[in-house]
C-alpha cells in the first residue's frame, strides 16, 4: 500500500477516533486520469457523502429510502449549497482511483430547507401477524420452553422461528395479553392439541396458527441412534379450522465433535422448513423480494476478522438472510448481503453494532452499497 494512502487513513482513525475530530468527515473517490481533475471530483464525492449522512441522520432509514433517488440525484450533482465549509485532509492515489478526505461542516439550514420540499413517506404494509405456538428443546434432558407455561421472561417465539418467519414477511404475535388468562389445560401441555391451538389463534385473532416443535441442540454419538426430529411444524387455518400443511426435519447425528457451521446450518434448516410449509399450503408469500447490498470493507486484517464480521451479520435478525463473500486481499474485503432492507438500513445496524474489541465507522452510505473504515479490532487499528 502506497505511503501517502496509509498517512490518510492513519489521519482518518485519528479524526475517528475523537483526538482530533473537529467535523464531520467523508472520503471521496474518483478514477479519472487527469490528476487536478480526479481530485476536483472526489472532493465534490465527499462533499456529498457529508451531506448525504447529515440527512441520514435527520430522516431516519425508512424515510431517507422513500426518497432516495431525488435526495441522491440533487446532492450528487451538486453538494456544494449544502456545504457551510470543509477542508481537505489528505490526497492519495491507488490503483488508479483517486482518494481525497475531507473534513467539513453541512449547511442545515439550506438542507433542511431542501428536504422540506421532498415528497411525503408512503405508509408501509404491516406484515401479517402469525400466532407462534412452538416449544423449543434447548438441550438434552431439560425441560422444553414454550411461552404458554406463564413462566417469566421466555420469548413469545424461538428466534430461528422470528427470522424465518420475518423472511417470509409475518410477525409472530405478541401473546402477552392472553398468559395471565390461561388454564392448567394450556400450560402444562408441551405440545397443544389441534384443537386447542386453533382456539388459541381464534382468541389472538390471528388468521394463522404456527404449531409444533422443535430441537436446538446438536447431538452427536459414535453409534446409530434413535433421535427427536429437528423439526416438526404445522400451519393451522384459524378460519377453517384445519390443518394446511405439516413439515418434518430429522437433522444429522454427528459421530465425533460438533461441526463449526451448525448454528448457521440450523438457520438454514428453519428458513427452508418454514419456506416450505407455506408452500405445501399454497399461501402466497407476503415478502418483499430480497435486496442485494455491497459492504465494502477496509482495515480487515484477516481472514478470522472477516469471519468474525461475517458472523456477526448473520445474527443481525430479520435483516441480513445472506452473506457471500466476494473478495479478500490485503487490508480489504468485499461482502455481497442479501437483505431484506436496503443499505441505509444495514449502514445504521452496523453502527449499532456492540461487540467487544471493535469498532465500525460508516463512511458511505447508499441503498446499494456501504462503505466501512477503518474496523478497530481488540484494540488496534488496521490499515
């Protein structure tokens, strides 16, 4: 890596990291040729990402996506009324890209003005509401968990059941209002009868009632063995009172040690499962189609900080459902995510994201791509 581009990087953690920050900061990238003009140009770049995050942060995701394509087109062409001062921090040149810092300050008050005069959100669709009974056994020998026990503080749905379910566009229901109200009959039955959890549904007012089982722990033995399903699910017709359709999922045994990619393999076994039974019962799937967003990252140094962050995305519920990686070089990566929102909405999750030892600072953001640098991991950072 050229000198010059790891001095500006270097000047960015500084400024990111608060011990010299005095505004906002953005880097700009252009591949012309011509020096004096790359450099005109990715500063007018960074200008607008200033402004750009300004207006994040004013509108939130959801509204600033609703009116993305006018707000982009106006700022990209033309930052410069929106831009009360700014400085350049530093100039490098790699790989025939052309990188210019800036550190400036946004005009509110002309930018306020110009969001003004963007149209109106457009109220969004609630998902369908699905009343969840699934009762989850968590490891060997343990009791199962299932909400209807009025036991406190256990989820009104397994977690793996929430995102698949999200991915198909329902939200489980929240059935804090009828546990005060439940007999001995529902709560000390693991696994409800038909007829029981269409009542249940009836009483939720939900036109759907998820019902069944289901196993979250491995289970490994060096000889053949008789073991529980993975899955066992139902949908239920409220109004017909019927079942619609039934899935069932044996899962593998494992003979020696519990393979590293098992928590994200039964993700998938539940999405597919889930993906399934609305198919048998031939209901049209509410989901909005999935986005693809680019995540490009710089300061990655290795390949196990990658992994980490892959990680971490994976967790991120009912907003990542896929991540590919595309490429890895040196302090580099490039990530494809298949997301159920669009980039502004996975730019302000991986600000919020918490994990000890790291730090993710956002520097570009769009509906198709998002821009990270630098990833300060276990207290250092990396170029």
């Amino acid at each position: 890596m050229k000198k010059s581009l790891i001095v500006a990087l270097a000047l960015m953690s500084c400024l990111l990291t608060g011990l010299v920050m005095a505004g906002e900061v953005a880097l700009g990238v252009n591949e012309q040729a011509d020096r004096n003009m790359a450099i005109s140009q990715a500063t007018k770049d960074a200008q607008a990402q200033l402004v750009l995050q300004k207006a994040a942060q004013t509108l939130g995701s959801s509204r600033l996506a609703a009116v993305w394509n006018q707000l982009s087109q106006e700022v990209l062409l033309n930052p410069a009324p929106y831009i009360k001062s700014f400085r350049t921090l530093a100039v490098s040149r790699q790989g025939g890209q052309t990188l210019v810092l800036v550190e400036g300050e946004v005009n509110e008050a002309t930018l306020e003005q110009m969001l003004g005069r963007l149209p109106a959100a457009t109220p969004q669709a609630r998902a369908e509401q699905i009343l969840s009974l699934v009762c989850e056994d968590v490891a060997p020998g343990r009791p199962a968990l299932y909400w209807w026990s009025g036991q406190a503080g256990l989820a009104f749905c397994p977690a793996r059941i929430e995102r698949g379910l999200k991915a198909l566009g329902y939200a489980p229901y929240n059935p804090s209002a009828l546990v005060s109200s439940l007999g001995r009959e529902i709560t000390q039955n693991v696994v409800l009868t038909e007829q029981q959890a269409i009542a249940m549904g009836e009483r939720a007012g939900t036109k759907l009632v998820l019902w069944g089982r289901m196993r979250t722990y491995p289970i490994v033995s060096s000889t053949a063995t008789e073991t529980a399903p993975l899955l066992q699910l139902a949908l239920l017709s409220v109004e017909s009172k019927r079942v619609l359709a039934q899935v069932e999922v044996e899962g593998a045994v494992f003979k020696d040690n519990i393979p590293v990619g098992f928590e994200d393999g039964m993700d998938k076994e539940v999405a597919a499962a889930l993906a399934k039974l609305f198919d048998l019962a031939k209901i049209k799937i509410s989901a909005p189609p999935q986005l693809k967003v680019t995540l490009e990252l710089e300061g990655i140094n290795s390949a196990a900080e990658l992994t980490r962050l892959e990680r971490a995305l994976n967790r991120m519920e009912g907003l990542v459902l896929e991540v590919r990686r595309e490429s890895l070089s040196l302090g580099r990566a490039t990530l494809v995510l298949g997301t159920t929102q669009d980039g502004l909405a996975v730019a302000n999750a991986l600000e919020q994201l918490n994990q000890p030892g790291w730090q993710l600072r956002v520097i570009e953001r769009t509906p198709a791509k998002v821009r990270i640098a630098p990833v300060t991991f276990s207290g250092r950072i990396t170029y």
